[in-house]
C-alpha cells in the first residue's frame, strides 16, 4: 500500500512536471513570436499601402480557411472557393475604401453565391450559402478595417491604438485573472476565463489609451477613454466567439501556423471585432 502510494505520488509529480514544462515552452514560443511579430507588423502599418494590403490578404484568407475547417468539423459544409472569393473582394476594396465600393463588394459576394445555387440546384442547400457568406465575413471583411484604419488621417497611430488597447485588454485580463480570478465569466466556452479578469482587461485598455493620448492626443481624451472601453469589452467577445467555434469543433486550437499561440483566428480573433468597432468609431464621431 505504501510502495502503490509512493508511486502514484512520483507518477503525479511527474505529470505535474511535464505540464509545466509543456507551460513554458509555450510560454517561451509566445515571447519569440511576439519578438518577431509586433515589430513586423509596425512595419507594415507604419509602410501602408500595397504590403499592408498584402498582408491583411494572407491574414484574410488563412483565417478563412482556419474558420472553414472549424465549422466543417462542426457537420456544416463550406463552399471554400466562394468564401476565398469573397476575403479577396473585400481586401481590393478596402484599397480603394474613399470610394465606398462596399456596396458592390457585398453584391459581387451574394452573385457568386446565387450563381452557385441556380447551377448546382438541388445539390447545394442554403445553408451551405449562407454560411460561405458567414465565413468570408467573419474571417475576411472584419480584418480589412485595418486597412482602413490606416486610411483615415493619422492612420499609423489608429492602427497602433487599436493594437496596443487589443493586447492590452489580453495581457491584462490574463494576468489579472491568474492573481485574482474567482467568478467564471463563461465556463462553457472558456473555462479559464473570470470576471475579474475580464474587468482587469477593460481596465487596462482604458489606461493604455488613455497613455497613448498622452503620447499624440490627436483628438479629446473622452474618446481616448470610451475607445479603450469599447476595445476592452468588445475584444473580449471576439475571443470568447472563437472559442465557440472551437469547442462546437471539439479542437483546443484553430491552427497550428503561430508558434505557441495556434492559429491565426487565436492570435486575431478579439482584433475581427476591435478593428471594424475602432473604424466605425472614428468615422462617426471623428471624421464625420
């Protein structure tokens, strides 16, 4: 009994051990990552133009096919060359957004998806349509507000703010929740996440833009702060829809592409919304 006792004990210690080395690897597979990718992407923002448009189309079009095998997963067909078509479309357009082509993007989307019903009637149900529509979308059109963040007057700096305040809300909320966390947010979807994290998070995204108003103050601070606010909670919904996607997949991981992190939806899924919300924000009450 002693001796089945103590090897139990040694086989926990054990896998006590391995999982926390499996912590740190991805601990450390996260740091290089980020070395890596946050000074390439102030690059491009900083660059615009063609390469920014270029990358945001890769993004566009691997999360698009990330999205695709999540729900395929799930039973529901995708017509993938459909929802490729439309992340392509919307990118172009996101090229020439002053030119309010948006409206003929969407329609050039839904021909695409008609044309497929008319011809391939009754084979295709339009279910598999719609979310083809869903996908190109979520994956494809969310991103291209990047782009035209970069657009509007001191565009570098917007894309920046709604970087810095989408990390923020990340970093914050996690570590938050590892100190202090007790109330499960939504155990469903993600079992880690808590209420008090998801508040540290609002929190730091507010201070982060409220810190980078400090810094270029290119308009009055309240929209600083309800930016940061609306990143905070909106950023937070974007993580928690993916993991929705996921566990309806049964898959921890919408990928493998991102060392430590997963897939591109895990590392871009809170920027599908915080993008187009940061966007729409300015348009409204900024550029009107």
């Amino acid at each position: 009994m002693i001796i089945k006792t103590a090897s139990e004990g040694l086989a926990d210690f054990i896998i006590v051990k391995n999982e926390a080395g499996d912590l740190d690897n991805m601990l450390l597979y996260r740091v290089l990552s980020a070395a890596i990718g946050i000074p390439v992407a102030v690059c491009l923002v900083w660059y615009g133009g063609l390469p920014l448009l270029l990358a945001v189309l890769i993004l566009a079009l691997l999360g698009i096919h990330e999205t695709g095998s999540l729900l395929k997963k799930t039973g529901i067909n995708v017509w993938m060359p459909g929802a490729f078509w439309g992340g392509l479309i919307f990118v172009i357009n996101a090229g020439f957004e002053s030119k309010g082509l948006l409206g003929v993007t969407l329609l050039l989307v839904m021909l695409a998806v008609f044309i497929r019903l008319v011809w391939l009637y009754p084979r295709v149900n339009i279910t598999e349509l719609a979310v083809t529509v869903f996908v190109s979308l979520y994956a494809g059109w969310q991103l291209t507000h990047i782009i035209a963040l970069r657009e509007l007057p001191g565009g570098f700096y917007l894309v920046l703010l709604m970087m810095l305040t989408t990390w923020s809300t990340d970093t914050f909320a996690y570590f938050t929740g590892s100190a202090v966390g007790k109330t499960k947010l939504a155990p469903a979807l993600s079992p880690n996440k808590t209420i008090e994290g998801s508040i540290g998070g609002i929190a730091g995204s507010v201070a982060t833009a409220a810190a980078f108003w400090a810094v270029t103050a290119h308009f009055a601070l309240i929209h600083y702060i309800l930016i940061g606010l609306l990143v905070g909670v909106l950023g937070q919904v974007g993580d928690l829809v993916e993991s929705a996607l996921k566990r309806l997949a049964g898959q921890k991981d919408s990928g493998r592409i991102i060392p430590g992190h997963g897939g591109i939806l895990d590392r871009f899924d809170s920027m599908l919304i915080t993008a187009s919300v940061v966007y729409f924000y300015l348009k409204i009450f900024i550029f009107s």
